[in-house]
C-alpha cells in the first residue's frame, strides 16, 4: 500500500507547488517545511526536491505525479 504521493501542480507564484497526499489524510495538501519554499520556477525543480525525499518533517492543473 502507498503511504504517500507527491503531485507538482501549476501554482501562481513562481510557477510551480509540491503537494503531497497520505493515506491518513486523503487530501491533496501543499508540502510545507520549515525553511523551505514549495514554489519552484521549474518542473525540474520542483521533481528533484521530491526525489530528494521532500525534507522530513482546486482548479490546478497535474504536471507531475509520483507515488512512493
């Protein structure tokens, strides 16, 4: 079973957000971290903060989703 799926959605800031979804909440939510913005100029970017693990703890449109 998936614990938790990333999704990179068109945002209105740089261009594009992070947003993560859990089992135990099964909402689409932004990924928030502590000294971390989830607003990225670039879909590239935005994947390698995902592949990076994402630090430990509408009307968009999907760019890029991944389950892990």
């Amino acid at each position: 079973m998936k614990k938790k799926c990333y999704r990179i959605i068109l945002d209105e800031h740089a261009g594009y957000e992070v947003q993560i979804w859990r089992i135990w909440f099964p909402f689409w939510v932004q990924k928030h971290h502590v000294g971390h913005i989830n607003t990225f100029s670039t879909i590239v970017h935005a994947k390698a903060w995902i592949e990076k693990g994402c630090p430990k703890e509408s009307t968009k449109i999907v760019v890029y989703k991944t389950c892990k």
